[in-house]
C-alpha cells in the first residue's frame, strides 16, 4: 500500500513538474532605436510580438524597448544581440560601415526599385545565397529596406548644381559616398539624430524615406522635398531583426517553431510592406502642411544617375580588395530584384 501511495505522489510531482515546465514564461527584449510611433516600431513589430505572445498562449513575453531605452546607440545594436545584452534587436547594418559588405550591394545608387516589399523579398533570397556569413554571430529573424530614399531640405533641390555645397546627413558609408559624388557635405549621423541637427543648423536637409520624416517632424523642419522620376530608387538602406543565438536556442522546440513560423521572408516582406503604406502617410503630411515636393525629370535624374555611377565603381574596388566578387553579387542583386518585380 505505501508502495502504491508512493508511486501515486510521484507520478503527482511529475505531473506537475511537466505542467509548470509546459507554463514557463521566457521573456524577450526587443530593443531599437527609433521612437515607438515609428512607422516600423508601431506597424510591425509591435504586432509581430504580440502575435508571438498570442501564437504562444503567453509563455513568450516580448518587452518592447524603443529610442535606445536600453542603452548603447544604435551602431552598437547588432552587438547587443551578439552578446546577448538584449534578446532581440532591429538595426541599421549600414550604422557599422564596412561590416556587412556584402549585404552593402543594395545601397548602391539607383539599384532598387520603388517597392520596399519587393525589394525586401529580393534582399532576403540575396543574403540566404551569398552573405549568410555575415550574420553567422546571431539567430536572423528578418532582412529588409525602407522604400525610396529621397531629399528633404531647407532649401529647394532641383538639379544636381542646387544640391552642391549642402550639409546633408546620410545614414550609410555608401550613401555618404554617393552623397559626395553629387556634389553635397555628407554629415554622417544615425537617424534618431536628424531632429535636433535641423533645429540647430547642423544640417541644411537629410536623406530619408517619406515613412520616417513623421516621426522626427522633419515635414515641420524642412519646406522641400525632391523625388526622382522613373522606376529606380536613388537608394535604399537595408535593415536586420536580429535574435541573440543562446536566447533561441534555449527555447523548448514547440516555442522555437512559433519564432521561426513567424520569421523569414514573409516577416520581412511584413515589415517592408509597413514602409510602403508609412510612405504615402509621410508624402501626404508634407503635403498638408504645403511643403513644395519636386520630382526631378527623367533627363535630369539621368544625370543624377551618371555622376553617382562611380559610387558603384568604389564599392566594387572595397570588394576586390576583401577578395570579394563584387560584380557577381551586383548582378545577382539585380537580377533579384527584377525577379520580384515581375
């Protein structure tokens, strides 16, 4: 009988034991640098969390961090998913210039085209085939761009002689550089930074996506804005949701699935796809608040197109001195991106 009674109390512990292993709580942070009303922070990946909490019956917690709460600046974002700092982060790779050389590609002048979903579906095939090694330091969730990058300044831009001799910020190595072969003083700076350096005159403009000028007020800053006709983008940045290795691989099976369910290039074309409707929602505020918005001709963005053409010309030199085949990558970008245009 004490026998039985033991057997009974044991099989009792083991349940519960199971049990209370089946109801543990993990708790993610997710930290990044732009305020929580950014288009991305609100429209994508608040609700990707809370999905992740939902699909999970809440034994997964993500802890929103936004403007950096958490410490650090953004260029040191990417680390803090690498050294587990935070569980989870969403980053500029352009923020480390030269880090990410191969993902780099899609920044070059006038390569992508006018959708960030579309574009982002290409950089995400693009990167599993030839830059995985990049990221080999931390657990990847999603890869995408912003829509068209484009100036906002205080004084108006209408051709190439307009532009030269302006303090614009640039967010990237690569956009810099194209920022200087058309003729302006790039002034590098994450973006959060961009606020306070047009209040001050720091800066006589920026390069920006439509869908972020609302959530630094740049539309209130500035009075101009200046768009290129055709179907390129004058440039575009990438972005990475990146999950701290060990975070990941702690997760009981079941809870992985829900992660990866909810990762890859579907997340991404999510996010991306927040970008483009966040780009109509900027344009439209500049619009309301009787901001002139220029878009450049053809024949004038053809101009655009051949003075910064030499943009490519160095990244190809950086990529052959890394004993990287630059001109490969560059047609596979390519070729990636008309795919998903099609």
């Amino acid at each position: 009988m004490r026998s039985w009674t033991f057997k009974v109390a044991a099989l009792a512990l083991a349940a519960s034991a199971s049990m209370s292993a089946f109801a543990q709580e993990v708790t993610l942070r997710l930290h990044q640098f732009l305020p929580p009303q950014g288009t991305v922070p609100s429209k994508a990946l608040t609700p990707w969390a809370k999905k992740i909490e939902e699909e999970s019956k809440g034994r997964i917690k993500i802890q929103m961090y936004s403007s950096m709460q958490l410490g650090g600046t953004p260029p040191q974002l990417f680390d803090q998913a690498r050294d587990g700092v935070v569980d989870i982060v969403w980053t500029l790779q352009g923020y480390t210039p030269g880090r990410f050389p191969k993902t780099e590609v899609f920044e070059l002048p006038f390569i992508a085209g006018l959708s960030a979903e579309k574009t982002s579906r290409a950089l995400w095939e693009y990167v599993q085939k030839n830059a995985m090694d990049e990221y080999k330091d931390v657990h990847v969730l999603a890869f995408h761009t912003h829509g068209p990058g484009l100036f906002h300044t205080k004084q108006p831009v209408v051709g190439l002689e307009s532009l030269r001799g302006m303090k614009i910020r640039g967010g990237t190595r690569v956009v810099n550089n194209m920022l200087v072969k058309l003729g302006a003083t790039p002034v590098g700076m994450p973006v959060p930074a961009v606020t306070e350096a047009l209040s001050k005159g720091v800066l006589d403009g920026t390069t920006i996506p439509w869908e972020v000028a609302p959530a630094l007020k740049v539309q209130e800053l500035v009075k101009n804005h200046t768009t290129f006709a055709g179907d390129r983008a004058l440039y575009v940045t990438t972005f990475v949701v990146a999950m701290n290795k060990a975070s990941y691989n702690k997760l009981p099976a079941d809870l992985k699935k829900i992660i990866d369910d909810n990762s890859g290039a579907e997340f991404s074309a999510q996010i991306a796809r927040t970008q483009d409707v966040g780009d109509k929602v900027g344009r439209d505020l500049a619009v309301k608040a009787g901001n002139k918005i220029s878009e450049l001709e053809l024949a004038e963005v053809q101009r655009w197109r051949r003075t910064a053409s030499t943009v490519e010309s160095d990244w190809l030199k950086d990529m052959q001195a890394k004993n990287i085949d630059g001109s490969k990558l560059v047609s596979e970008a390519k070729a990636l991106i008309s795919k998903y245009e099609k």
